[in-house]
C-alpha cells in the first residue's frame, strides 16, 4: 500500500537550526521519494518502508538531541505534488 506522510520537527532547545536540518538530511537519505519545505518534509513510499523511516527517524532525534515534538499526517495513496 503506497502511503503519503507530512513530518514536521521541532526540537525544544538550542541549536535547533541544525537539528532540524540533520532530520531533514536523514531522511533525505533514506533512498524514499523525500521533499523538504520550509515548514515540514514530504515523504513517499510504500508504507512498512515510509513508517520503518519515520519510526528510525523519530527515534534517532529522540535519542540524539532530547525533549522535541513531531507532527505527522498519514494519507493512504499517493498525494506527491505533480
């Protein structure tokens, strides 16, 4: 099933900039249809893969640099800007 996911990051301490832009960065990487925009990132893909980033992704933050809040939407279907 082809799934459409808006993530959003926010960190809740200093240095966010570049926290912020090394999630970006990650998921960037991940090998998945990414698009990053000012205010979230756009990720597309087949869901256990979607899901298996977004999950290693917000685990990694976590763990990295602390106390931060995620926002995600999760569409069924492809929802890729044309």
């Amino acid at each position: 099933m082809f799934v459409s996911v808006e993530i959003s990051y926010y960190p809740l301490n200093d240095g966010y900039r570049d926290q912020v832009l090394a999630v970006v960065e990650r998921l960037e990487k991940c090998g998945l249809e990414v698009y990053s925009g000012r205010m979230s990132t756009q990720v597309f893909g087949e869901f256990d893969e979607v899901m298996r980033l977004v999950n290693d992704t917000m685990r990694w933050a976590f763990e990295t640099y602390g106390r931060s809040v995620f926002t995600a939407k999760v569409v069924q279907g492809d929802r890729r800007p044309r």
